[in-house]
C-alpha cells in the first residue's frame, strides 16, 4: 500500500481535532444565513431522504456555476437510467439546485469534510460513481469515496495558472488526492497539462460543459412586462458583476446618459446580498432594488437586478451585456449564457475561467475586449446609436457560441466506461 502523504495525514488529524467544534461553527453560519436552519444535518453526512434504489451517480460541485454547468450532464446520465444525487455547499445552489434539477434527482448539501460526516454520507449513499466538477477537492471526501469503491471522475477540470503553482508546493498532497480519479476529463489542452504534471494519471480533453448548456430559462409574464417598462429606452446591461466593477459601470452609466437621458442601466449582481452595497454606489442616481419589489419607472436610472435565476429575462431583454467578473481578476462568468441568446458580448482582460468560450464568442464578434470605463462607453454608445449592429454582433455571438460543445457526450462515454469496471469489479 502506497504510503499516505504527511501533508494528507496532517489534514486529516486536523479535521478530527476540530470536529466537536462543527456544530457550533454550523450555528454562525446559520445565523449569517450562510447555512439552511432546517437541512443543517446534511452538513454532517445525515440524509434527509431515501437513497433510491438501482445504480447512483453522485455529481458533486461547489456552488451555482459548477451546479448549472453539470444540468445537461445529470440529464442525460438520468435519460440512460441511472439515478443522480447532487451535493453542493453553498444556501443559494441548493435553492437553485430546487428549481433547475430535473424530477427525479436528489440534492444534498455536501458533507463539512471531517472523517465522521463524510463516512456518514458514504456509508448511506454508496454511490457507484462520483463526478466532481471543476475543481472543488476535499481532501477526506475523495479519499473515503475512494476507498468505499466508488469510481471517481474529475470532470469539466479547470486549474488556473496561479492554482497550478500553488498546488506544485504541495505536489505529493495533490497528487495523492488526484490519482483517486480513474479519469480526468480537463477543460482543454493547457489545463490538461497542469493536471498531468499535478500526478493525475488519465487526463483527456473533454471541452466544458457550460459550452452543451441549454438557453437560460425564463419566465413569459415577467419578460412581458420588463419590456413594457423599458418599452423605447436604450439599455445597458451589466451582468454578473463583482465589487470593484460596479464603481467602473456606474460612470459609464453617467457619460452614455449625456448622449442617452433616457437611459436605463441594470445591474445583476454576482451575489445577491451586494443590492445594498451597490443603492449606497448608486448614490444620488435613482434607483430601484428588484428584491424588495422595486419596478422600473420612467425617472428610474439604475435597475438593481438583486435576485437570483432571472439572468434569462435580462439577456433577453438586451442587445448586449458586460459579462462580469472580467474587469477584476475572477476569471470570467459563462458568456454563452448571453451570447445563446444573441446578447452580444462585452468583457474586460480576465476571461481565463471560460477562455475558449471567450475566444469564440468575441472572435466571431469581432470586438467586445475592453479594459476601462473610456473603453467601455465607447463601445455602448457605438451599439446603442446603431441597434442593426447590435444586432450584428448579437448574431454573430450566438454563431460562436454554436460552434462549441461535445462535452457532454465525452463526459457521458467516460462515466458509462466507469459503469462498466465498477459492475466488472
């Protein structure tokens, strides 16, 4: 038997040392709503449904994204008979996790990664196949999930440059926890190479799956009268957006106002619980907060779109979009979202989460990189004072959008072959 890593062993001793304090660490979180009062034993490993019968694929992810990219994968693993269990950790992807999944799939929040709550949820879910997405690694999860039989993918992988040398002070931890997985299927070639040179022993190069991901869906009645309000006002759109971009966006808002007084900006924040940071940005600039039932009025400057799952009214409703976390170093949020819709595509320098989607979508645009706030209005007033090149670009992001995808019938192949040796073993 393969020695266990000091580093692997030292985590583990950690994790057992804190664990009388987990409960009391669950009711903080409780309080600052970062944990569900009433599923709170999940975090423990303590189910709260039945384990269905026949073959179980668990497909695990960290938050909201990992969660929406994994929904055509859990579709199709269930359209071939298999049943889903779905962990997250976070309050928002459980409440969108209720809504998205199809019928028939479970959620569970994931296991706070102590021996005791991750041998609990094993020993009660034994699945046959665990798929973790991205890149979201707990160190006694995947060992134990391991070591109950379970085959484990890692699958729409990602590692960034900056993780990449992170992990390499740590390469025999990472690796001992990497060659768990019978296969890797990473994102493209270059996160590839990080993962083989990281002591993952089948890496392949299956796309991403947010590139096989349906359009966002959307509720008729609310778009109707989103379009009722907004009805003959230009409209700029920042989506998903993170704290330091705001304070960029706002004064394009205030320069495209001296050409556009009729303006309306809408912004969705990443995070929801930022609306009220974001009316204290907003200033003296009037504004309304969706959260609290706030509707969008002739003299409304600001549309604060502080909910969650209603990206798909908002692309809809505009010809183009600043797709956040660009302008600060986040990596990028999914621009296919928009650009399925024929939203096209705005976006600063830091696209590296989604760099091929990027690439492909604003290739085919033939413009959407900016860098400042000059840049930006420059750009928004070009396509606001001509709504036929909007409409352009909008046509041509969604074309490079279609040119993508294949990720999930590579992803299925990989788990149908780990099927098989588990039913061989």
């Amino acid at each position: 038997m393969a020695k266990v890593p000091l580093g692997i062993q030292a985590y583990r001793l950690a994790t057992i040392i804190v664990s009388p304090a987990v409960p009391l660490l669950l009711r903080r979180r409780g309080k600052r709503g970062k944990e569900d009062s009433n599923r709170v034993a999940e975090r423990l490993g303590i189910a709260s449904v039945p384990r269905p019968d026949g073959k179980l694929v668990w497909v695990h992810g960290a938050s909201n994204g990992e969660c929406l990219a994994a929904l055509p994968l859990i579709e199709a693993i269930m359209s071939r008979g298999s049943k889903v269990l779905v962990t997250s950790g976070t309050v928002t992807s459980a409440e969108l996790m209720r809504t998205q999944l199809p019928d028939g799939a479970i959620h569970q929040f994931v296991p706070l990664d102590t021996p005791a709550a991750t041998e609990r949820f094993l020993q009660y879910w034994q699945p046959e196949i665990g798929l973790f997405v991205d890149s979201d690694l707990w160190p006694n999860l995947i060992l134990g999930a391991k070591k109950s039989g379970a085959r484990l993918a890692l699958v729409n992988a990602r590692i960034s440059q900056r993780s990449f040398e992170g992990w390499r002070w740590a390469r025999q931890t990472v690796a001992a926890i990497l060659s768990t997985f019978d296969v890797c299927l990473a994102q493209d070639e270059e996160i590839a190479t990080r993962f083989r040179l990281l002591g993952a022993p089948d890496v392949r190069v299956a796309g991403s799956l947010k590139e096989d991901a349906p359009p966002l869906q959307f509720d008729h009645a609310k778009l109707d009268k989103l379009k009722v309000a907004t009805e003959g006002r230009p409209i700029l759109l920042a989506a998903q957006t993170h704290s330091g971009e705001d304070e960029t966006i706002l004064p394009v808002h205030d320069t495209l106002r001296q050409k556009f007084p009729d303006l309306l900006t809408i912004i969705v924040p990443r995070h929801p619980v930022r609306g009220a940071e974001l009316v204290q940005l907003c200033a003296t600039r009037n504004c309304q907060r969706r959260s609290e039932g706030g509707s969008i009025k002739r003299d409304t400057a600001i549309y604060i779109a502080d909910t969650m799952g209603e990206l798909g009214l908002f692309y809809r409703l505009a010809s183009f979009a600043f797709v956040g976390g660009t302008l600060v170093p986040k990596g990028g949020h999914n621009p296919l979202e928009p650009a399925r819709l024929h939203c096209a595509v705005i976006a600063g320098p830091h696209t590296f989460n989604s760099q091929s989607a990027f690439d492909a979508v604003l290739g085919a645009q033939g413009v959407g990189r900016v860098r400042t706030s000059v840049e930006i209005a420059a750009l928004a007033e070009r396509l606001l004072a001509d709504p036929t090149k909007a409409k352009e670009l909008g046509d041509a992001a969604a074309s490079g959008a279609a040119a993508l995808g294949g990720a999930v019938e590579k992803t299925i192949a990989a788990v149908a072959g780990l099927l098989a040796r588990h039913a061989r073993a």
